[in-house]
C-alpha cells in the first residue's frame, strides 16, 4: 500500500511540474515549440519524470523538513536547472533574442519555487521526524582540508570539461559550425587554442566548479544517507536535473547540437557530481566514548 502511495505521489508532482513549466513559459512568453508541438510535449513529460525522480528522492531521504526543506530544495533545482546552464548559455550563445536570458532565469524561478513547496508537503515532509538528527558536522574540516578538496574539485571540473567537451561534443561538425569553431586535430591542440584566444576560460569554469559546490553543501547536510549514498544522489542530480532539459526542441539550439551537448554534459556531471558528494561527504567514525558506552 505504501509503495502505491508512493507511485500516486509521484504521478501527481510530475504532473504538477509540467503545469509549471507550461505556467511559467507562458507568464514569461517564451516562444512555443511551433515545429512538432507533440515531440515537445512527449519531451516535456520525460524531463518532468526525470527531475521529479531524482528531486523526490533527495526530499524523501532528507532530515530537514518543513519551510527550511522546502528552501533548500528550490535553491537547489533552481541553481542546477536553470542558474548553472544559463550563465554558459550567456557566454557562448550570442544569438539569442534580446530578453530571452532575463525571461529563463525568471520562468527557473517560477517553476522551482511553487514545486518545492508543494513537493515537501506531498511527500509528507512538511514536520520533523524525532529520528532524524542535526548533520551539522557533516561539513567540519579544517580549512587546510577545504583547500585542498576545493582546489582538486576545480581541477577535476575543468579537466572533465575541457576533455569531455573536446572528445564527445567537439566530435559533432554540426556543433563545431553552430559555435563557428573548428577542430584543431588534437586535444593538445584545442588546449593550446583555449590557453591562446580564450584565457577567460578556465577561470570561468573554475567560479562554475565553486556554484557546483555551493549547490551540493546543503545536499550534503540534509542527507541521512551514507558517504556512497551521498556521492550518487549528488551524480544524479548534476547530471538528470540539468542535463535532461536538453530533451527539450528549442529554436535556438538544432537537435544534433543539443544531442551531442547531452551526452557530454550529462556523463561529465554525473562524475563530477559524484566526486564531490565523495570528497565533502566525510565518513562516519564511533568515537570512544561512544564504544566504550556500548561495551557496558
């Protein structure tokens, strides 16, 4: 009876996800999918599925509850669905009309927003549970430990961008001709035109690396699960929330273009999703009072 419940549950927030995707993209008059409106509606459903998957489960495995759950949750789906994606879409496509970024970053906050809040009362989260602790100390290191974790995330970011983004999508010419870009023959060689024309870069990507971890530290604390547990639930999230809207026709983007962008995108995040819920997840010791209590 439980699991069905659940399933309903899960019925209803999809549902309730799209509405507020079509609510949102109408109040912002962002232009409609004119070419096969089917496809973009049997689109839309997937990605509602998909974020609905992963955002429910973080909700339901959560030891927060109540305004402050449903706070996180919205700064989180806003910051992965909408925040991270269209600050590079600001960079590197130039041909969008004018007002269009302003419009996503509103219509981001008009989906994120209601589906948090209705979501933690859906799924029963709406007061504490006794059993659940505070995981406040799920984040204390010391700030030598924070430096070099930090400093290894924004490496492993960039290293998986760049490499990711030269073997998977770089591979597409339709995406090399969108970008007006061509291929060097190398990966040594696209690193050498990067370094040379496009300095701004890798700090760019390094600030991104920091957005990311801005976004996971709060996952982390409400979490009850387990360092692995972490690590996955983070992967999903960087990857599924973000990526899946790719699935979506647009008319500024050709559909080989968006393709190739998924699965670098999609498969990059997800390993660095879980690299960084593995290295800010730290494992859960007994300490010796602890033992010794259990001993008697």
């Amino acid at each position: 009876m439980k699991i069905v419940l659940l399933v309903l549950k899960l019925v209803a927030l999809t549902v309730i996800l799209f509405v507020c995707y079509a609510v949102a993209g109408g109040v912002v008059r962002l232009p409609a999918n004119t070419q096969d409106p089917a496809a973009g509606t049997l689109a839309l459903v997937v990605v509602c599925v998909l974020q609905t998957l992963v955002l429910s489960y973080l909700i339901l495995r959560s030891r927060w509850s109540g305004m402050r759950l449903a706070a996180t949750i919205a700064f989180v789906f806003y910051g992965v669905a909408t925040f991270m994606p269209q600050i590079e879409s600001a960079v590197f496509i130039t041909s969008l009309p004018a007002g269009t970024l302003p419009r996503l970053f509103v219509m981001g906050a008009l989906v994120a927003i209601p589906f948090a809040a209705l979501a933690v009362l859906i799924l029963g989260k709406r007061k504490p549970d006794p059993a659940d602790l505070d995981s406040a100390s799920r984040l204390t290191m010391p700030a030598s430990e924070w430096g070099w974790k930090l400093a290894l995330i924004a490496i492993a970011y960039v290293t998986l961008y760049l490499s990711f983004g030269y073997f998977i999508a770089w591979r597409n010419p339709a995406l090399r001709a969108y970008y007006g870009d061509v291929d060097p023959g190398s990966f040594t060689g696209q690193l050498g035109h990067i370094f040379r024309d496009m300095a701004w870069l890798v700090p760019f990507q390094i600030v991104r690396a920091m957005c990311w971890v801005a976004i996971a530290v709060p996952v982390i604390q409400m979490l009850k699960g387990d360092r692995l547990e972490t690590a996955l639930a983070l992967g999903f999230l960087f990857s599924v929330v973000m990526n899946s809207l790719l699935l979506l026709p647009n008319p500024y983007m050709p559909e080989s273009v968006r393709m190739s962008h998924l699965v670098e995108t999609a498969s990059s995040n997800f390993i660095f999703g879980v690299l960084v819920g593995w290295l800010l997840t730290e494992r859960h010791t007994v300490t010796r009072p602890a033992l010794a209590q259990e001993n008697v």
